[in-house]
C-alpha cells in the first residue's frame, strides 16, 4: 500500500532567494518568546566531596581575574560581554561587547574552567 514518493532537488541557496520571504519579518514574530537571561563572573570545576564540605563563609576561586568582563548568556550561550554596575541599590550589566556569531559546524568556544577551590 505504500506508494513511492519523488521530490524535486532544489536548487543551492533557493532557500535564501526566496520570493516573499523577509528574514527580519520572520525574527520579528519570535519577539514574544521568553528565553533566560543570566551573567557569569566566572567557572570552577570541583569534586562532589568539595562541593559538600562547602559552608557559610566559604570562598570558591573562579577562572576570571577581578576586574575582567563578565558574559551575558542567553538560554546558556554567550551572547555579549559587559561589566557589572550598579543602579539605585541593584545590579546591572553594561554590554562593553556583542560577541560574533559562532560558525556553522564550530564547536562553541568555552575556556576550560579552573580547577581547584578554597573551603
């Protein structure tokens, strides 16, 4: 009962030339999706045993030196880089940069975290 089906190849980069089809319009209809937004200081890697000897007043040493720019992440991919300000009594981001776009079939750039911690 299954009948054999033909699809026409289309041409390379047809997609992109496409007649009626606005990128910009198309983004814009994603304008109400919420995604997470998040800033990180910085990474450590530690063991499960050092993670339960934490404690109040506990320091745990990050990969990034005082003063560096922090990352806005988006839904976990860093988006831009900024410093950390602070506004009537709240924190905030300045975005100092708006990083590249990540090329197809790269693997994303992520600096190893640090190892090692102080309890």
């Amino acid at each position: 009962m299954s009948e054999k089906l033909e699809l026409e190849q289309l041409p390379a980069g047809a997609v992109d030339a496409a007649p009626g089809v606005n990128a910009v319009g198309d983004l814009r209809r994603l304008s109400a999706v919420p995604v997470d937004l998040s800033v990180e200081m910085g990474r450590t890697r530690m063991t499960v045993g050092e993670t339960l000897e934490l404690r109040q007043g506990s320091i745990i040493t990050l990969n990034r030196m005082a003063g560096e720019p922090v990352d806005l992440l988006v839904n976990g991919t860093a988006i831009a880089r900024g410093e950390v300000v602070v506004i009537d009594e709240q924190f905030g981001l300045r975005v100092t940069e708006v990083l590249g776009q990540p090329t197809v079939g790269a693997p994303e750039a992520s600096a190893e975290p640090a190892a090692g911690s102080e309890a």
